[in-house]
C-alpha cells in the first residue's frame, strides 16, 4: 500500500458503518485494496527470458489517484489528435454556492444540470450570433474541487473559435464580442433557474429555503478567457484533474502527526487524516455519469461534419510530445511492463497467475513471501 491507501484504509470500518451511497463505499474499498496482496496476481515473461514481472490486478477506479495517471496522459495526448489546432476559447461555469449543502445527496441530478446549462448557454448565444445557427465544437469537463480540495462543482470549457456553416460550405469565425461577460451570466442564470426549479418540483424536500434560494440568483460568475491561439495549453491544464478525481499524491506530504499538507499552485494546506479522507469521498461522483462530454463536430456523432471542417480549414498541426525516454518516464508507464519487454520490446507472456495473499513460485523463490512492489521491480529496470 502507498501511504494514501493506508490512510483511506485505517477508516474503512467507518465509512462501511456510515450512510454515505452504496458506491462512495464501494470505491473506497477498491481503491485502497488497490494493487495490493488482496487483488489476483499475474506474472508476465519476455519470450526471451529478459525480464520477469509480478503484478497485482488495479481497481482501474476513476477515483483512484494511482490508476487514472496514466488515462490522464492518454486522454492529452488523444485529445490533442483530435482537436483543430484553431484558436480555442476557455470558459468555466460554476454552481451557486447555497446548493453545496444538498450536492451530495443528488449528486447526479446536479452534476447533470451543470453539464445542461452551460452547454445550452454556449448553443444559445451561438444561435442568437448567426442568421443561420452553424455547428460549432466544445469540450465540457467536470471538476468537483477547489485549490484546497474542497467541494466546488463546475465546468471547464474549450470551445473551439471556429464552426461549421448550416450548408457546411465554408468555415465560420466566432466573434469575440460574443463573449460579453453580461450576455453569458444573464442567459447561464435563466437556463440555471428554470433547471432548479424542475428539480425543486421533483423532490420538493429539498425544502422551502431552496426554492427560495432559486428565486435570489442574480448573477453567477462565469470566467471567459482570453483566446488562445492554439487549444493545446488548455489541454495541458486539464489533463491534471481529469478523469474524476483530482488528487495528485506528487501533492501531498503524508506526516507522522496523523496530518497531511496538501500543495496546490504556490499554496499549501494542512489537514488532519480525516478531514482529508472526508475531502477526497466527497469527489467520488455516482457511477455511470460521464466527466467528459463532446459536443458539436466534437462528437462522435458528428464523424462527417468532423471531416468536412478539416477538408475546409486545412491540415491539422499537431504538437510535437516526442521527448527524451528517462528513469522517471519508465517509472510512469511501469504498468506497461506487462505488455512488452523493455529490452527486446517482444510481447510478455502470461506465465503464472495467483489468488489474492498468494505469491508465484518464481516471485517466492526469487524474494520470499514479501515480494517488492511494482514500482520497485519498475526501478530495477531503469
């Protein structure tokens, strides 16, 4: 176990006995039995007899800081091949902070109304900027945090500057004018309204103060960045806190005292192991909702009116990862050990597999009934 997944297993008993959602208590529990002895095992070979390596099985959880590295650099680099190398636009869109109370028991329901109001503020603005409402492209990202990793639902988008004609005869420009910070807040704010009052009506426990709080909206912040000439650096910024939960364990300091110190940007923060443990569930998001959403030629839906804007706007330039292998970079892709031999690159064989607390003959005889981790075997590679 890393020190993150004892800290969350030292309060497993409690959360089981809590009231939390039945699947707040199923993540935890995979995550913190992640990759550990209480997970099958397999050890993979190389053909040649290069390299060996035991694995234990990954909760593969999007909650899971150490699962989802490496599904934020292929969501990056994936996210990169498909975008128009145009100029882009970052808009984030936010939840009033009197719904922060009730978040947790309607999780999904919110979230949803997120995802609704500011796409269909961005289609509205769109329709109302062109006599003919063209086909543009957007792609809406769900962050649950604050730099302090508290609770602070909202939604980060990149919205591309370029759209396709009704006809889809020509390329059209969206004009920077149409991103008035009063034309966005005052069409979010009335779509955001009438999305809570139809929630209101649907679970009218939520009480008098809620409907009431409904009717005092006024304006609801929404950050519109300058353009960028390239969507690449949104991408980057991202690709962080994506794929669910944002914890980065590069982040956090775990300390004796039964404390955490958190770092985010040039700040830092500390917090108990409790609190922490309580911060980071309250970011398990319900199962079967979607973090990323694309919209217009974005979509998969869209394939024909993806390739028609690329026939009309020209080649696609995209950035160049090539980098530098190192010790550290096989140290990230260390789980991919398993798929071919870092020597002679020939696919591994499975060899063995074992049950959960067991050990492989081959691990045994070489290291004993405590075999090293992943990231050691990983280590004595590089």
């Amino acid at each position: 176990m890393n020190e993150f997944q004892q800290v969350l297993y030292k309060q497993i008993d409690k959360i089981q006995a809590s009231n939390l959602p039945t699947h707040v208590k199923k993540v935890v529990s995979a995550v913190a039995l992640c990759r550990t002895n209480a997970m099958k095992g397999r050890v993979y070979s190389c053909p040649n007899g290069h390299f060996s390596i035991f694995m234990r099985e990954s909760c593969n959880n999007r909650s899971c800081p150490t699962c989802q590295s490496e599904n934020k650099r292929e969501w990056n680099s994936n996210t990169k091949e498909k975008v128009n190398n145009s100029p882009h636009y970052h808009l984030v869109f936010k939840l009033p902070s009197f719904l922060y109370p009730y978040i947790l028991s309607y999780y999904k329901e919110f979230i949803e109304i997120l995802f609704e109001a500011s796409a269909n503020t961005i289609l509205k603005l769109i329709k109302y900027s062109f006599d003919l409402t063209p086909t543009t492209a957007f792609i809406s990202v769900l962050h649950t945090h604050g730099d302090a990793y508290q609770l602070h639902p909202h939604i980060h988008i990149i919205l591309n500057s370029i759209a396709l004609a009704k006809n889809q005869d020509k390329i059209l420009f969206i004009d920077d004018t149409l991103f008035k910070l009063d034309n966005f807040n005052s069409i979010y704010n009335q779509i955001l309204k009438k999305e809570l009052i139809l929630l209101y009506k649907k679970h009218p426990e939520l009480g008098f103060q809620f409907r009431e709080n409904i009717d005092n909206i006024h304006k609801e912040n929404i950050f519109v960045s300058k353009k960028y000439e390239s969507p690449f650096p949104i991408i980057d910024y991202l690709s962080k806190t994506i794929k669910g939960n944002a914890l980065d364990l590069n982040q956090v300091d775990f300390l004796d005292n039964g404390s955490i110190k958190l770092y985010k940007k040039d700040k830092s923060c500390s917090l108990s192991n409790d609190e922490f443990v309580n911060r980071y569930i309250k970011h398990i998001i319900p199962q079967n909702i979607k973090s990323i959403r694309y919209s217009g030629f974005y979509s998969s839906a869209s394939k024909s009116k993806y390739d028609r804007v690329n026939q009309l706007f020209g080649s696609i330039v995209h950035e160049n990862n090539d980098s530098k292998s190192s010790d550290d970079t096989i140290l990230q892709d260390y789980h991919k050990l398993h798929k071919a031999c870092p020597i002679c690159n020939q696919k591994m064989i499975l060899k063995e597999e074992v049950d959960q607390f067991n050990v492989p003959d081959i691990v045994y005889i070489k290291f004993g009934k405590d075999p090293p981790t992943e990231e050691l075997f990983t280590r004595l590679v590089a």
